[in-house]
C-alpha cells in the first residue's frame, strides 16, 4: 500500500485519513494540519522524508503562475526542501491539468450555462493567480468572469476584469509578495475557521464562485442567503463545509477532486498520489502525463445538489 501524506499550514481541525484504490493500486491518503505552524510543518516533512511514497503541501502554493511564466513562493521553498528523497507538491500540475478539463466538461455538459455579451453567466475566480488553469477556460469560453486576487489577497477592494490586467499585476507584484510571510497572503490555522463577510457585493454579482475554498469560506457570512441559486466550484471541502453552503442558500457545489469518504481532499493530495503512481522522477513529470492519469481515471468532477427544488441561476 501506498502512504500520500498531506501536510497543512491549515488548522487540525479539517484532519483527515482515507484508505482508496487507484489503477488497481492501494492509497492511505492523510491529511494532517498544523494550525499555522510553519516550523511545526517542517519538522513534519523532513520526519516523512523517506518514509512515504509522496508528500504534498497544503495551505500553501510552491508557485503561483500566470501564463507560461511562475514565480515561486519564498516560504513554501523552506518546507519543500525539508525532504531530501521523497517527492513534494504542492498540486500546481493538476491546477494547469485537471481543473481545465474540469471546467471545459462541465460548460460541454452545459452545467455552467454561458452566452454572450451581457447575457453570458457572471463568474468571481476568488484567486487567478493561484488557479490560472480554472481562470483562462473560464475567460476562453466566454463566460462574465471578475478575478478577486487583489481583493482576497491584498483586501484592495478592486476585482480585475481581465486576464490582461491579471498579468500585469502578476508581473508588478508578484516578485514582491512572494518574499512575504505567506500568511500575509492566505489564511492559515485557525483564520481558516472565521468568516468576515468581506467584498459581499461581489459573491452577490456571481452566478459561479470559483476557486481555492478558504477564500471563499473565509469572505461568506455567517448567515443569510446570498448563495442562494448559486454554483460553487471548488475543491477541499467536509461535510460540515457543506453543511454551511447548504444553509448560505448554494444550489450546487461542484468539486474538481474526487470526494471520498465524505470529503473533497486537496489538489496538493491528489497529485502526489498521481506521482507516486508514476514510475518516472518528479522532474520528469508533465501535463502530458497527469492528462494520461486522468484518461486512465476516466476523471469526473463531484457535482452535488444541496437545495432541491431551488432555482438555479446557471
């Protein structure tokens, strides 16, 4: 049996451990949390080094990308290198790979809804920068998309329109806010468990709300309908996330992973997984071949109705 261990900036409390199968082999997939603890991460990584088949990084990107250019992320370089032999990621390869073709089979299966124009459906991508894969299928297909990387991450109360304009930022800034504290840029530990109900108006304008959870759990209400005939599209997500997307009124909540066990794990999980199927080094690992792994996984992503009976708005 294969052991994938995700190890979390993000709090304990979202720990959790599946034993699966894929392509006839056996997984103990487990994720465990260090509510914050950076040190305590590190620690964590170089104690698996050797001692697992893959490790992946949760709560934090190794890189954020934008177009064919990447920019690593200070912080998660730290952890990373704390294993000497066993493989790291931090799910980037299936964020380009997965979450596309994700997007692309539910616009085909007409899921999403689109149209041109001022009549095409209205979509928030909470971070482009840390999903550009989701982002630009998303602005290819037509779909009304507004882009929250300098609201979530920076709180600048301005959502870009374009992909051009998330370029230039990305060029601007990014080779700055990567040297930062990552906490600076995203919640960890227990800020993972408070919502702050901040830039409302734009979970109000979306018909989608798409991208990493923690944004968007973070930035909802505490209570209320503003979800109400919404879809979200997302992944790490536990029953008692759903819970709370139920009572915000969410019609539909879509995860690009697989839920398993009751739970969505992360793409950071999943990759590592793909990686220790593969019989070549991680430096040798593409697009190509996560698009084969996908292929042999006839992958799917999660759709599930929490409010029968609701409205839709796409």
């Amino acid at each position: 049996m294969k052991r994938i261990v995700s190890v979390s900036l993000g709090s304990k409390t979202r720990d959790k451990s599946a034993t699966v199968e894929i392509l006839g082999q056996q997984f103990r997939l487990e994720r465990t949390g260090t509510d914050g603890d950076m040190a305590a991460a590190q620690r964590m990584i170089s104690e698996l080094d050797g001692e697992v088949d893959a490790i992946g990084l949760g709560g934090i990107d190794l890189y954020l990308v934008c177009g064919e250019r990447r920019w690593t992320i200070r912080d998660a370089v730290k952890l990373a290198r704390a294993a000497k032999t066993t493989p790291v990621v931090d799910g980037s390869g299936l964020k380009d790979t997965l979450e596309r073709r994700a997007i692309e089979m539910l616009h085909q299966e007409g899921l999403l809804a689109t149209g041109e124009g001022p009549g095409a459906t209205k979509v928030l991508i909470v971070s482009a920068m840390d999903r550009f894969g989701m982002a630009e299928s998303f602005a290819q297909l037509g779909y009304d998309c507004r882009f929250g990387d300098l609201i979530f991450a920076l709180g600048l109360p301005i959502a870009l329109a374009s992909l051009r304009w998330i370029k230039l930022a990305a060029i601007t800034l990014l080779p700055i806010l990567t040297r930062l504290p990552f906490t600076v840029l995203y919640p960890t530990g227990k800020k993972q468990e408070k919502q702050i109900g901040r830039a409302l108006k734009y979970f109000g304008w979306a018909d989608i709300i798409a991208g990493d959870f923690h944004y968007i759990r973070r930035n909802l209400p505490a209570e209320g309908d503003l979800l109400q005939g919404k879809t979200v599209i997302t992944n790490t997500t536990t029953e008692a996330d759903m819970e709370l997307l139920r009572g915000l009124g969410l019609h539909r909540l879509i995860t690009t992973t697989s839920r398993l066990e009751g739970r969505s794990f992360g793409t950071n999980m999943m990759e590592a997984a793909l990686v220790a199927l593969s019989d070549k080094p991680l430096s040798e690992i593409g697009r190509e071949d996560y698009l084969e792994m996908l292929d042999k996984l006839e992958y799917r992503p999660s759709v599930d109705e929490l409010n029968w009976g609701q409205s839709p708005i796409c």
